[in-house]
C-alpha cells in the first residue's frame, strides 16, 4: 500500500505540475480517500517467479509472432478454412480468477484470437477464434498457457 500511496502522490504532483504546500496537502488527502475507498485485504496474494515468466514470455511472443502469419495468410490469401470464425470454450484448471485473467489477456494479445468472457465461478473462458480450429487441440493449447501462467505465479494464502 505505501508504493501505491507513493505512485498516487506523485503522480497527483505530476498532474499539477508544481510541488508546493498545496498541492502535497491536498495530494496527501487524495491518496487517503482513494486508499480507504478501495482497501484491499486479500486472502490470496501472488507471487511472480522469474524464470517461468520468462518462459511466458517467450512462449506469448513466439504465439504472436506465428498468429500473426496466420492472419497475414487469412488476410491475403482467404480461403474458407482461414477465415472461419467459432467460439470455443474451455473451462481452466487452476480455479483461480487471476490466473483465469492473465490467461485470457494472453489470448486477446494473440492476433486471431479474442477472449469474450471468463466467468469467475465456472472458470469457463469464451474465445472467439478466426480460421478453423480442432477444439480438443486449442483446449489442450489453452490448458498448455494457463499451466505456463500457474508456474510463473505462485498463489499464497494470507492468514487472517
């Protein structure tokens, strides 16, 4: 909460752009208010792991950069298979709405490829998908991502 606090009063005096008396003590009441109206005492909290990141990371880009032949390929030379649309469904493993979040961000980042909805209770994540797709093999590759998310987070339960 005090990095928060921190970003919040400089960028408050950012915005100004002057520091004086004013603007700090006003700043400082801003950064209250924002604080208590949107307290957070979470029961879980994550932790990144570098290395499995890294490996998302490198995974997302090389998702990016072969989705993106693929809808140059629609784009340019469109067949029926290239440019047809469904929506699949995949219903995540880890029960985790953050992960469920990155996971679905991940896949709207993806050229071709667009998240529609991820309900929090069921876990079931709707993605709208441009060309032709075997649905057991794109759950199997969603499934694959959401793996890669859960070992670059690591959940930790907050004692209350």
């Amino acid at each position: 909460m005090i990095i928060r606090s921190a970003a919040l009063m400089l960028l408050w005096l950012a915005l100004w752009g002057d520091v004086s008396v004013a603007n700090i003590g006003s700043g400082v009441l801003v950064v209250t208010i924002i604080n208590w109206l949107f307290v957070e005492d979470l029961a879980v909290t994550y932790r990144l792991r570098i290395w499995p990141a890294v490996r998302l990371l490198a995974f997302v880009l090389q998702s990016l950069v072969v989705s993106s032949f693929r809808v140059l390929l629609a784009v340019v030379r469109p067949n029926p298979k290239r440019i047809a649309t469904s929506v699949q469904h995949v219903t995540l493993q880890s029960g985790s709405p953050f992960v469920g979040a990155i996971v679905a961000n991940a896949i709207t980042l993806t050229p071709g490829t667009m998240s529609i909805e991820l309900d929090p209770q069921s876990m079931l994540l709707s993605i709208h998908v441009l060309g032709e797709v075997e649905p057991d093999a794109f759950r199997q590759e969603v499934l694959s991502l959401e793996q890669r998310v859960m070992r670059a987070v690591s959940e930790r339960r907050n004692q209350s």
